[in-house]
C-alpha cells in the first residue's frame, strides 16, 4: 500500500514482507546500509522524516536487535503509523514526533550507525536540514564509520543536489552521489542519495556500486573524479547563506557525465 501524505507518496509498505522496498531511493540507501561494515553492538539508525516508517521496518527485518529512532513532524501522522501498521516496539523502534533538526539535536555523540534524511515540504527538502551546520550535527551522532545518506529531489540542472554534496564534501572524508543515469545527466526531475561517511572503504566497494547497478531500475554511483565533476562549483550551504534558488538558464541541458 502506498502511503499519501498531502496527496503526494511518502511510503510505499507491503505488510507482509518489511524487506520489500518499492521506491527506488530507498532501494539505493537500502544497499548503502547492506555494506555497512558490522559494529560492536547491535545496528542504530536515525530516520529523519519517517512517513509510514518502510526503511526502518527493512532495518528491523534486516539487521536483529536493530534499535531504531524515527522522527516526523506530524504528530497525528506518528500516532496513524503505529495504529495502522505493525511497526516494532520500542526499544526497537521508537517514534518521535518532532522537527527533524531540533530532535537530532538531541541525540547523544556517536550513538547512530546511520541518519537518514528524508524531509519534505510538499515537493521540497526544507533549507534548514540542507546545511553544513546541520550535516556537522548528524556527523557528531555518527558512531565512526557510520553512515549519512540523505534523499534529495531535484530537477535539472541539479543546483541542489550539486551544492548538497558540495555540503557533504565539507563536513565527510568520502561523498557519494547515488541516482538513476537519466537523472544524473539532467534529464529530468528525480531522486539523488547523498552519502558521507568518514569510512575509506564503503564507498570505494566496488561491490555496493554493482548492486547499485543490479537494482530493478539501476543506479549509478558518483564518487572521486565523477563526483568532483558533479558538484562543479557549487558552493556548501550555510544556515546564514539566502535561500539557493533555481540558476538562470535552469531549463539548459547541464555537460553529460562520463558513461558509466
């Protein structure tokens, strides 16, 4: 069943199978989370914008003994998800209901393996939880090595996603840009997965960027050279910048990426 929050998807669930993940984005964060290397101690993920909650029910099923924090704004929505749903109990999942960024801000240090942003406005990702202060705030709720990926919709020419991973770059040893191949060549409006993590291996594993490409609709991986191209010279977003706002010439076709 497909969850409408406004009239617009948020969350696709089947309720008999928590591993089955029908939107694309979260078909490619979850394969980012499947390489994660195994921590001490059972898996923790943040989930920013939890919607009916379907990557953190994949988390339960996944990993065992996962405990699990997930946040949305609308607390008549949280009290609907637990109803409707069969979600996992506290501690395995605890639901918030919160702004992502003040929630977040309430967490311990290094008490996440993951944080997962996918916050909207209607068809928006909020300006607040796009900049370098809040990415410095979700890297001080990573355990090292952990992981942040972040759903970004955008439309061509990409300023968004560019200057987002020029954001993550700021704040991340390693960056990766996650999308299907017309989407990354500007063609059309879509979803990205930005990732950052401090961990030199995750996204150099050249296993994760085949299972990436295996995924019923494929999925290219940005990272090194193809990343640096991406962002260009798109600038990180700062709490204190203005509003980033669509470039003039936004309908032009942005340089083609080199071919996969």
């Amino acid at each position: 069943m497909t969850l409408l929050v406004n009239g617009v998807p948020s969350s696709h669930l089947d309720l008999g199978d928590p591993e089955r993940l029908d939107f694309e984005y979260m078909q490619q964060i979850a394969a980012v989370l499947d390489h994660l290397p195994t921590a001490d101690g059972p898996f923790r993920a943040v989930h920013l914008g939890a919607a009916g909650c379907a990557l953190a029910r994949w988390g339960h099923a996944r990993f065992p003994g996962a405990r699990q924090i997930a946040v949305d704004l609308d607390p008549v929505l949280v009290a609907l998800v637990r109803d409707w749903f069969d979600l996992p109990r506290s501690p395995a999942l605890r639901l918030r209901a919160g702004e992502a960024r003040a929630e977040l801000g309430t967490l311990p240090d290094a008490s996440a393996d993951a944080v997962v942003r996918d916050v909207f406005a209607g068809d928006r990702t909020p300006p607040h939880v796009t900049t370098e202060e809040f990415v410095r705030d979700v890297a001080r709720v990573l355990r090292p090595g952990g992981v942040y990926l972040a759903n970004c919709a955008d439309r061509p020419p990409l300023a968004l996603a560019r200057a987002e991973a020029a954001t993550l770059g700021a704040v991340f040893r390693h960056v990766g840009v996650v999308a299907e191949p017309a989407v990354l060549r500007g063609r059309r409006y879509g979803n990205l997965v930005l990732a950052g993590t401090d961990d030199p291996a995750l996204l150099a594993d050249a296993g994760l960027a085949r299972d990436l490409r295996s995924l019923p609709v494929p999925a290219r991986l940005l990272v090194d050279e193809d990343l640096t191209a991406f962002v260009g010279r798109a600038a990180p977003l700062r709490d204190a910048a203005p509003e980033l706002v669509p470039e003039a010439g936004a309908d032009r076709e942005p340089e083609p990426l080199p071919p996969a």
